[in-house]
C-alpha cells in the first residue's frame, strides 16, 4: 500500500502503479486463502460431497448431459427452480414493491450499435491461447498460473525458480498480453491437456455474436448485462414517472457470456440470470429520504484504503461511513444496507459477509464509488452483488449516439438569469 501511494505522489508510469496494484492484490488474495485454510475443522465444507448430492438430487446438472454437456450451461431441476423462485420473489418484494419501483422486461437480443455505444464491442474481453493441434482454448492468466503454481509445488525446482514463479503471480494482473507472451515462452508452456504447443495469445471477445434478420446485415449480440436495457428506456420510464426523480428501474432477465473456460460450478457459467436496479437521481442531490431507515445498520466495511494498507475490513454503521466519506453519498449507502439486510435475509450469515470498495485501478473511470458485496465460500471470498455510482456516463453516451435527450428537468427555486453576449452583422 505504501508502494502505490508513493508511486502516485511521484507521478509514477501508469504501468508501475498498475503493476504496483496487482501486486497488492495477489498478496490480498494469498491473505485470504490462508484465512480460509486456517477455518476450524467443523467450518470447512467439502464442496465435492456437497456437489455431487445437488446433482443426485436433481436441484441442478449439466445441460445436454446425454450428449455430453457443454461446459458453462446447467440446467436446475425442480428443487433447483423452487428455490431460485423463492429467492427472486424475496428479491421482488424487498426491493421492487417496498420500493416502488418501476419494472421492465428487455430483449436479451440487442443490435451491435448499443453495445458499441457503451463500450462492450470494444472492451469486453480476455486474452486467451489455443492448442494449435486440436484448438482446444485456454484463458492466459488463468493458464500461465497454473502452471507457475505447479512449478512451485515441484520439489525438482530450485529455490530461484520458485521464487521468480512467486513474483510472477503477484504480478500477472497487472501484465499486458506482450509480457504474458513472454512468460509462456520463457517456461516454454504448452496445453496443459495435451502437452501440444500454444498459439500466440488473442484478446477474445466474451459477447455471443449473432445475425438479426434473414438478410444477416444487422449484426448483434446476445446482452452481456441486463443495464443497457434500462438506460435506453431511460425516457420512456421518465416519461411514465410523470417527469420526476428519483425513479428506480429494476429488471431480472438472463445474461450471456462466452467465457473462455468456465470454472467452478455455477460461479462462472455461460448464461446466468442477474437481477438488476438502476436509480436515477439529481446528481446535485444524492442524498435519500429513506436513508435514517438505515443509518444504524452494522456492516463490514473493506475500504480501499484498508486494502492498500493490509488492513482487516472493520464493522461501521452505513451512517458513519457516509458521514466520514467511506461511502460516496447517502443514495449508495442506502442501497448498500439494503442489499445487507436482504441477503441476510435470503439466509447468509452477518460473518461471512463483506462489502469490498474497488481499488483505483479496479474502478471505471466514469465511476464515482464501487463497492461489492462478498460472501465467505469454499472459493473464498467471492463476489456477488456489484453496487456503484456510475454517475451519468451511460445516459450521456447513449444520448450523444442517438442524439435523443436522455436528461431529466427540475424547477429551480428561483429564476436564473443568463447574459448572452451576440455579434450582428448588417
């Protein structure tokens, strides 16, 4: 943490500070992993026992399984549905009717413009090799340490190998695809399936393409994120809000993405259901009428700040870490309790449950705060609810595209008066 701070004060490269971070972040999660391991006995869950019975029970399995399944796509079975059911309906009456909000149902098709718009054509993706023999593809960061993870297991490997693996990992987030490359070919890897040689490493995009129309001169995709729907009907949820903010639109509907190699039963999958808010607000006034409701809840908070420093998360009232600026304004810490007291609802423990700020480099730029909620599993800490300020990056984006007025208009409490200053000609 003292690394990035001074890297920053003295107007270090954005590579160093990157690479500064991504250190950070390994060290954060060996941290993690050993706190898992070091769980009393009676607290370690035997995830393979605990699969195996949710797949004889039929509450979910892989799709086409008698064809042979497809990696990242699972069907639930009648146990598995009445208790997503369960979940989602909480989820309605929690949020969408308590709340008043506005609810919307979307294509999940959306046209190759919209998505240019907001950046996921361009940005969405992840670096990926393939065995040139079958094809067989492999995520790169995910296969690079692997790799240097099993080297260092490797009682052959002498000490200086084990400790350059070591740093490697610390720094791989941080790591352009050139300096992946590299490693690849300094450790001279190859498919860990096949032992057959990798390809040159490509950015992949995760979106699922498809064609629109018999034509097939429409392109499109199936939607990565359920938000883009609600910021196109921006204008037509105001409009039937009569004009006034705030206003919160919700939607639940499924999510598609072309993972490289999915992983860890349904934590990383291929289609995935999300349940999403958004809530538009004056941006001059993000405090929230309901946010004394909340202001006592005790939450564990994990700052930025506290991650830098490789310090523990703290437990604070939202009230407190939004008086102290921890928390952005009163509108994100209110949804952040709320989400706290629904999933504590729905049945996850206080103690393993955590809301972690994102980092500066973890933070979109548009972004004003960020935080996650993490819940305690056999994977560790895993991310499962993401709450952000995003500002209004999203409407301004869209509206310049469309050059429709995505904006909202108020009474000023008294008249405003503009000089303007013209030239005539005669």
């Amino acid at each position: 943490g003292d690394l990035v701070r001074s890297l920053k004060e003295n107007n270090a490269s954005d590579m160093e500070v990157k690479r500064a971070v991504g250190e950070l972040k390994a060290l954060k999660k060996l941290l993690d992993d050993k706190e898992l391991s070091l769980q009393p006995p009676s607290e370690i869950f035997n995830r393979s026992k605990f699969a195996d019975l949710m797949i004889r029970r039929f509450f979910y399995d892989q799709s086409f399984s008698i064809y042979g399944g497809v990696a990242g796509l699972y069907d639930f079975g009648p146990m598995g549905c009445a208790l997503k059911s369960n979940i989602l309906e909480q989820w309605k009456r929690f949020f969408v009717l308590e709340e008043q909000m506005l609810e919307i149902d979307c294509s999940m098709l959306t046209p190759e413009r919209v998505l240019e718009t907001s950046g996921h054509v361009e940005k969405f993706a992840d670096t990926m090799v393939k065995d040139k023999k079958t094809g067989e593809c492999f995520r790169l960061d995910h296969l690079i340490k692997n790799r240097l993870e099993t080297l260092i297991k490797d009682k052959k490997q002498t000490s200086e190998i084990k400790e350059e693996c070591k740093d490697i990992i610390i720094k791989l987030d941080g790591m352009t695809t050139e300096q992946m490359s590299d490693i690849v070919k300094k450790f001279n890897m190859k498919s860990p399936t096949t032992g057959n040689d990798l390809s040159e490493p490509v950015d992949f995009n995760l979106m699922f393409a498809t064609q629109i129309g018999p034509t097939g001169d429409q392109k499109g995709f199936l939607r990565p994120e359920t938000a883009q729907g609600i910021f196109v009907n921006f204008k037509r949820l105001l409009e039937f809000n009569q004009g006034r903010l705030p206003f919160a639109a919700a939607q639940i509907g499924n999510a598609f993405r072309n993972e490289i190699s999915p992983r860890s039963g349904l934590l990383r999958v291929r289609e995935f259901t999300m349940a999403e808010i958004e809530h538009f607000c004056d941006p001059s006034d993000k405090s929230h009428s309901k946010f004394s409701d909340v202001e006592n809840t005790v939450m564990k908070l994990y700052s930025a700040c506290n991650q830098m420093d490789g310090q523990p998360p703290i437990d604070i009232t939202i009230g407190q870490a939004v008086s102290k600026g921890l928390v952005a304004n009163q509108t994100l810490g209110y949804f952040m309790a709320r989400i706290f007291m629904f999933m504590i609802r729905i049945g996850i423990t206080k103690e393993k449950l955590r809301f972690r700020q994102h980092m500066s480099n973890e933070m979109a730029h548009y972004a004003v705060d960020c935080w996650d909620a993490e819940c305690l599993t056999s994977y560790g800490w895993v991310e499962c609810i993401g709450c952000a300020d995003r500002s209004a990056y999203d409407l301004t984006k869209h509206g310049e595209e469309t050059k429709q007025r995505l904006v909202a208009e108020r009474k000023l409490p008294a008249p405003k008066t503009i000089q303007v200053t013209g030239i005539y000609y005669f």
